[in-house]
C-alpha cells in the first residue's frame, strides 16, 4: 500500500545517491511516456500494470507517477503485496515545474491525442460538407466518427490512437 509521496526533488535527490535502490514507474501512456520522463523510469501505463505487476520487484523502492498524480494514486492500490510504494506527488509536473532532468525519448512531436482530434475534426468536417454540399448520406461520416469517439471515452480503447502511433513520423529511432 502507499506508504507516502515524494515531493520531486526529494525523490531526484534520492535516485542520485543511490539509483539502484529504485524502481521507477511512469503510468502514462507510451505517448505520454516517449514525450519526456525521468531517467530510469520504466513505462507500464495504468491500464496494464495490473497484469505486469508480477514484473515489478518487491526488493525495491516501487515509486509511481503520472502527469498530475491522480493515475498513480488509483496505481498504488494495486500494490497490496508490496511494502515499499510511494507516489511523486504532483507527477511528472511537478518535477518539470522543479527544472529537474527530463529523459526525452522521441523528439517533440504533436501527441497521438492531438493526432487523433485533428483527424477526427477534419473527418467530421469534411463529413459534414460533403452532406450539405453534395449528398445528406454522407451525415453518416461524422455519426460514425462521433460514436467513435463516444466508444473511446467509455472504454479507454481509441483504435484511431492504436492505428496513428503505428505511423512512421509516430516511431522512435
């Protein structure tokens, strides 16, 4: 269970003078994750860290962070088993905000998710046009794309997100 948060210099502080002691998670997306961590940092995003806990050892300082906090709060209480798990408290913001070392893994791009939302807006768009323009049928475009993303929102699944981070310009080197 979650024995405490680390403000982000006092966990930077601690990895410096003894990095090995640490297993360091970041429950983000690959996304989120490739855009910028911390070093040694190992990316299980929270809806697969159940199934990879196993993965994960117990002789070790287990330390969870996510953007803000709010995603490896609800992590920790997957941790039962273990003794030693703490949180960064305020995520990875909070140690951008502290000007701490960044890991960036893919140089900065446009996220999968603004990736998606431009695509799924221009098809929505285009959709829309082409109904009032050359055919009312084609109102199905953006119907579709809408309980698309409706899906998405519900169930945590976006296969628009899957298909654009399969992308070449969406790769790392």
């Amino acid at each position: 269970m979650l024995e405490k948060t680390l403000k982000a210099k006092e966990l930077y502080e601690e990895i410096e003078a003894n990095p090995d002691s640490f297993c360091i998670i970041d429950v983000r997306s690959d996304d989120e994750y490739n855009s910028g961590t911390i070093s040694g940092a190992r990316c299980i995003p929270y809806n697969q860290l159940k199934s990879k806990i196993e993965s994960i050892p117990k002789d070790k300082k287990v330390v969870l962070f996510c953007k803000s906090g709010a995603r490896s709060a609800k992590a920790h209480k997957l941790f039962s088993n273990f003794n030693n798990v703490h949180q960064l408290e305020g995520g990875i913001s909070s140690w951008i905000i502290d000007k701490l070392p960044i890991l960036k893994r893919r140089p900065s791009s446009i996220s999968i998710q603004r990736q998606v939302m431009i695509l799924a807006g221009s098809i929505v768009a285009i959709g829309t046009l082409l109904a009032i323009t050359v055919d009312k049928q084609f109102y199905l475009i953006p119907l579709l794309v809408g309980l698309g993303l409706c899906f998405a929102g519900i169930s945590d699944f976006c296969g628009l997100a899957l298909l654009l981070e399969k992308m070449p310009w969406n790769k790392l080197d």
